[in-house]
C-alpha cells in the first residue's frame, strides 16, 4: 500500500519551533553546564555567577533560534518550505514537488519519530525533519498505516 498525501507547506514558525524543541531535547546536558556555573556562587559568594550563567545559556538558545532562522532563508533550503505531497510506503517517502519532480528519502536516513496530537514529525538530524500533520492524510487508515510502518521500522515504540 502507498500513502499519497495532500500537498502541504511547512511553516516557517513551525520548523523553527519543532526544530529548536529538538535541539533542546537533545542537548539537554548543556543546562547542567550552566547550573555548574551558577554553583560558582558557592565557591564566591556573588549574583554575577547565575546572571553570567543565565546570559551564556540565553546565548546558546538565541544561537539555536538564528541557525533555524537562517535557514529558513537560505535559498538552497526553499525547496523544504514550498507545498510539496507525499508518497509514502515501507521502503521510502518520496518529497513530490509535482508529478515528475521528487526526491526520494530512505527509511534508514530517518533517526526517529515522534507521534503528537496533530502531526507525525520524522526526525534525520536536529535541523532536518518531515513534519506530517494529520490533516495531510485522505483517511484514518493512512494514518494508522505510517504508525504501523514505523512502528515496524522500530523509530516509535
């Protein structure tokens, strides 16, 4: 069976957002950083250690946040921002611009995938993922299909 989707475009609030999310989810370890440097306040007693602390990982978020900015505006990533359909099935999902243009993704490119209360979102990198809102979809079997294919490709438990 092939899952044919609605044409879809990706928002751009949108990948910034689930894209940053990511990156915070991952590199969880980098908030123990700055607590270690709040914990300076008990070596000195000084307010300058949290305020420091809080600045670098304020830096690191805005670090975070321009990345996914910028590449919301780079030329050679609009591709990921136009209304693109999807075919999808047990061996790959292919990104259709139109009928004779696409661009095929292997299931082993794909890290993992999440399931939320509106989209499935395969994640490939922290700055790379296919989001699939539920609305995409021509019917519930479809959905509970991809669940089942991914479930089979162990990227969901």
């Amino acid at each position: 069976m092939i899952i044919k989707t609605k044409k879809y475009q990706l928002a751009t609030g949108t990948y910034i957002k689930t894209g940053l999310v990511n990156v915070l989810k991952e590199q969880w370890w980098v908030i123990l950083i700055a607590l270690a440097i709040c914990a300076g306040y008990f070596w000195i007693p000084s307010i300058w250690w949290i305020i420091g602390a809080l600045i670098a990982y304020g830096l690191y978020v805005l670090f975070w946040v321009i990345q996914f900015t910028g590449v919301t505006q780079m030329e050679q990533n609009k591709t990921i921002f136009e209304r693109l359909s999807y075919e999808i099935d047990s061996r790959q999902i292919l990104m259709k611009l139109n009928p004779r243009q696409g661009m095929p993704i292997q299931w082993n490119m794909v890290k993992r995938a999440e399931i939320k209360k509106d989209a499935f979102i395969l994640y490939m990198s922290k700055a790379q993922f296919i989001h699939l809102p539920f609305r995409i979809f021509n019917s519930e079997n479809e959905r509970k299909f991809l669940e089942t294919i991914l479930k089979r490709k162990e990227l969901i438990k």
